[in-house]
C-alpha cells in the first residue's frame, strides 16, 4: 500500500495553468477579428472591414 502522506495535489495548479491558457488563445483570437465578443476591439484593418453598399464609390 502506497504512502499518501505529505503528498498534494497538482489539481487545482493544472486548472489555473489551463484557465491561462484558454484566456490567452481567446485574447489573441478577439484581436485577430476571427471571433468578436468585445465590439471595438482589436485590429481595426481594411480587410477585415465590409464595404459600405450605401455610399457610391468616386
């Protein structure tokens, strides 16, 4: 039989390291534009822009 004393666990450090993570790659992918939970945020380029239909072009 295994002594468990004085042994802890890593758990809750492995939920933390992963909550990091899972912020981070959701931060970096609102200011890429590819999802947009936060209006106004993030790169703001033409290419991500569509073109506005009501005003004629000159």
């Amino acid at each position: 039989m295994p002594r468990l004393i004085g042994r802890t666990s890593k758990a809750p450090l492995y939920t933390i390291l992963a909550l990091f993570v899972v912020a981070a790659v959701a931060t970096e992918l609102e200011y890429e534009g590819v999802i947009d939970l936060v209006p106004g945020y993030g790169r703001n380029t033409a290419s991500m822009k569509l073109p506005d239909i009501r005003t004629p072009r000159s």
